[in-house]
C-alpha cells in the first residue's frame, strides 16, 4: 500500500484592517479603528482561526498585513501569533513577517515582537524624500523612516524589508534615483518597489476624475522601473519578482506561495484563501466580519470552484511575474494538461511582441514583458 503524500505546508495571512488614516492612494481594506473596536476584532480573528485551522495543518509562512498591523498594540499582534500557534503546526524555521509604517514604531514594540516570534518586519517607507512622501500623503518624514530602519536592526531584526512606491505626483527621476540610492546605503535584506496606480475609491482617483494629474505617465515610469532595476541591481539585489528585490536566501517564502501557486488561507476582513482549487473571499467590513463570528457564521462573502484549466492558467500569470518564470512541463504535469499545446500560440505571440522569452521548457517575461505585466495577463487569460 504506497503512502499517502503529505500536504505541502500553508500560508497563512491575517488581516489588520486598521491605520492612523487612510492615504490617498490607498485601495486596500483599511480604516482607523473605532474605539472598542479592536478587541472585539481580535476574538474574531480567534473564532476565524479555530474555524479554518481545524485539524492543525503545517504551516511554514505567517504574514500579518493590513492595514498598518502595528497601530496594534504589540501585546495583541504577540496574542495573536500564540492563537495562530496553538491552532496549528507552526515549522521551527517559519518565516513570521509583520507589516509596518515607520510612525507606527518604537524601540520597545520592535523588541516586544522579535521576541515574540516574528522574525521578518516590512516596513512601508515608500521613499526617502520629504516632497515626494508629502505628495503621497505619509505621516512621516524621510528621517523618520531611516531611523525605523535602523531601530528594527538595533532590536535584532535580522530580515529588515522596505517597500517603495514610484510614480508619485510630481516625482522626479532624479529623487527617485535618490531614494533607491539611500536605500541601499541601509542595507535592508528585501526591497519591494511598486509603481503607483490609481485605485477605484481613493482620493488619487477623485483627483483624477476632476482632471488633476496625478501619476508621472507610463514613459517616466518605465524609466523608474528600468532605472530601480540597474540601482538595485548594481548593489546586489537580485530580481525575484516584477516589485520584488533581494540578496541571495532572503526573499520573501510567503509571497512566494502565491506566485507559484501554492495554497495559503487568509484570516481577517476581506483576507482571500485558496486551498485545493477552491478559493474565497471574506466580507471586508471589520463590523459584519466581527458580527458573523461572533454568531458563529462563516464571514465568507463568495466561494469558487476553479476548474483545473483556470488554476492553470492563473497559475501560469502568477510564475511568469517572478524571474525564473514558467516551467511549461511542470505546469502542465500538475494540473494533468499538456501546457506546450495549450499555451504555444499566445506565447508565440508574447514572444513576437518582444513581451517573453522561450529556454527549453521554461518561459520568461522580458524586462519590457515585466513593466507590462497586465497586458501579458489579459492575453493569456483570454
């Protein structure tokens, strides 16, 4: 009788939906909190856990995102991290990665949670101008997100991650070499860099509609992209991922498990899971989200079944964003297809476009491919 194969571990994420204010560019599921409001979030946080940990399945990433997760106090992210733990088989080697601003940070809270397990702390500097972090709508100032930076180090942070946003309005290319300048003068061991888009219901779109320019045009942000690519590059991050730099052994593995396609399960408002070809999605307001549990009904706003043709081909959207793109051949044994059919003719013209590049049984976004990612998804998903 041939053993059965274990389940891959799982991803966990779980949503903070809270924050001091929302930015203007902001389209994720976020607000400040209402007063009361937290404690009562987080017992449904607990009540969502047991419901969907039952059965205590491995899991190896946990990631806390928001949101800005540590307008929390450390305190309830640490009772948090212990719920999650005793629901279920957290590996000794997880990777345990808590998302943050930099005026959302102090000494005593980056100590309180290394302590506490989390091992990797992303922190939201967006960039290291005041005019430009003044035109995105940040509470901080430049000063103040270098000294989070160093503060995580000084707390014994050893997997420091930066996020960046380009394309802001009126930056310039010279401020944006600079900001990836200074940024690599401190060293953090992940940077993401993403391009500024303007999201339905944020403040950038309004000001849009009323015909205000928000962005810098897509020829200066190609110029960004091309330009964060030799900056980093140069400085020994490699690229992993369209937004994504890192050294060697310090890319983000939660992240990962949704490029290649792996299952993760989200806890909180709003939070999506995919697990075994089912994927769903939560209710996203905290109030009705907290409200279900707390009658002990599943928050779950939709539930989809994807046939083993969609998994595969939002499978293959998803490798192709990351350096090493697509392996045809494993593609299709995993889903039971033949890949190099289905697929030939839209990557033939990929190709043509000058969008992808072919290596054996393996294709690859070009550089131009991965600053039009979108364009590369819409063709193949059509």
């Amino acid at each position: 009788m041939q053993a059965a194969v274990p389940a891959p571990p799982l991803g966990i994420y779980v949503h903070l939906p809270f924050c001091t204010g929302k930015c203007p560019y902001c389209g994720f599921n976020s607000r400040p909190a209402r007063e009361g409001e937290v404690e009562g979030y987080v017992a449904a946080l607990e009540d969502e856990a047991r419901l969907r940990l039952d059965g205590g399945p491995v899991v190896d990433t946990i990631y806390f995102g928001g949101g800005t997760p540590t307008t929390v106090a450390a305190s309830t992210l640490t009772h948090l991290l212990r719920a999650l733990e005793a629901r279920a088989a957290v590996a000794a080697e997880a990777e345990v990665t808590v998302e943050a601003n930099p005026e959302s940070l102090s000494p005593d809270a980056l100590a309180e949670l290394r302590d506490a397990g989390f091992n990797r702390i992303s922190i939201g500097a967006q960039s290291f101008d005041d005019a430009v972090l003044a035109a995105l709508g940040r509470r901080h100032d430049a000063a103040r997100a270098v000294a989070a930076i160093e503060q995580a180090r000084a707390a014994g942070w050893a997997n420091v991650s930066v996020d960046l946003i380009y394309g802001a309005p009126g930056q310039s290319q010279e401020q944006w070499r600079a900001t990836l300048e200074r940024v690599t003068d401190l060293g953090p061991d992940h940077i993401s860099a993403y391009c500024l888009t303007v999201e339905p219901g944020t403040e950038f779109q309004r000001r849009e509609a009323a015909g205000d320019t928000v962005g810098v045009g897509e020829d200066a942000e190609l110029e960004m992209y091309s330009t964060a690519r030799q900056v980093l590059g140069a400085a020994g991050y490699e690229q992993y991922e369209i937004s994504n730099f890192a050294p060697p052994g310090t890319r983000c593995r939660h992240n990962l498990k949704y490029w290649h396609g792996d299952d993760y399960i989200g806890l909180g408002a709003g939070a999506h899971s995919s697990l075994a070809g089912v994927r769903w999605a939560n209710v996203s307001a905290p109030e009705q989200y907290a409200a279900l549990l707390a009658r002990n009904i599943p928050p779950v706003i939709y539930v989809e079944r994807l046939s083993e043709r969609r998994r595969m081909d939002e499978e293959l959207v998803l490798e192709l964003r990351t350096a090493e793109g697509a392996c045809l051949a494993r593609l299709g044994q995993r889903h039971g297809r033949d890949a190099h059919r289905e697929y030939r003719s839209r990557i033939q013209a990929l190709v043509g476009a000058g969008l992808a590049l072919i290596h054996g049984s393996r294709v690859a976004l070009s550089e131009r491919g991965m600053a039009l990612a979108n364009e590369v998804a819409i063709r193949i998903m059509a």
